[in-house]
C-alpha cells in the first residue's frame, strides 16, 4: 500500500498508528500515536531493549533522539496534501533531564511549513508536561 492511501486511511479512521507502523525504525522502537482532538501526541513505551544506562535505568539517547526525529516527521506527513518520506537538513537536539526507565510522549508543532522546508519544533516529556525531558528543533526538506 502506498503512502498516500495509508495517509487517506488513517484520516478516514481518524487513526494514525497504521502510518506510524509504515516507518520500519518507528516500529522497532515501539512508537505509538494518541490522537486527542486536532493534536497528536507520540508515544515511546518503556522497553528494555532501548535502555542505555542500565544503572538509573534510563532511556538510550540515540533512541530519544530517534524518537524525537520520527514522531517531527510522522507530524509533518500527516500535514501534507501530497504526501511523501520528508528528508532531515538540521536536528537540533536539547537533552533536559534523564530519559528515566518509563513510557515518554512527544509533542510535535509545525512551525512553519512551506513548498520545500518544514519547520518542526518537539517536546518530550515522561511524568509532566511542564517538566521536559528534551526538547528539538527540526527542519525538514519537503521536495
């Protein structure tokens, strides 16, 4: 099944997690979406296989950076008419606290969104909202 029609059938459900399955690594990694009225909030459970320090324990941080940089994209695609896999120019990447041993959400806002680049800014968090574990800043190339 194409990206497109995946796309068209996930807005006909109202349900994202079949496009969030498209994405190979987005899988592996066990990323999940919730769709809470017009927002989209991404979903990394705690799994033992993306444990980095296993002392805290706390989440790898090339997972979290993973995990910040697929859920940027998922958001972008689903903002798209024509939709297709954006490319990442620039990634820019604040690690906050430690990524505890516990399921983390992402929250991603499209800045800015034009014909060739995307700006995407991203929260995570794990208890609260309002205590970030990292936050990013994406630009994505579109065409």
């Amino acid at each position: 099944m194409s990206l497109k029609d995946t796309l068209a059938q996930c807005r006909a459900a109202d349900d994202y997690s079949a496009l969030v399955s498209a994405v190979p690594y987005a899988k592996l990694l066990g990323i999940g979406c919730i769709k809470t009225g017009d927002e989209v909030i991404f979903t990394l459970p705690a799994l033992r296989d993306n444990i980095g320090n296993p002392t805290l324990p706390a989440i790898h941080g090339g997972v979290l950076g993973g995990f910040i940089e697929h859920s940027a994209i998922l958001q972008v695609i689903m903002a798209m008419e024509e939709p297709h896999f954006p490319k990442v120019v620039d990634l820019s990447l604040d690690y906050l606290s430690a990524g505890h041993f516990r399921d983390s959400f992402a929250e991603c806002r499209i800045l800015r969104m034009g014909r060739r680049l995307a700006n995407v800014s991203v929260l995570v968090w794990q208890t609260s909202k309002n205590e970030p574990v990292a936050s990013a800043r994406a630009h994505l190339l579109l065409s």
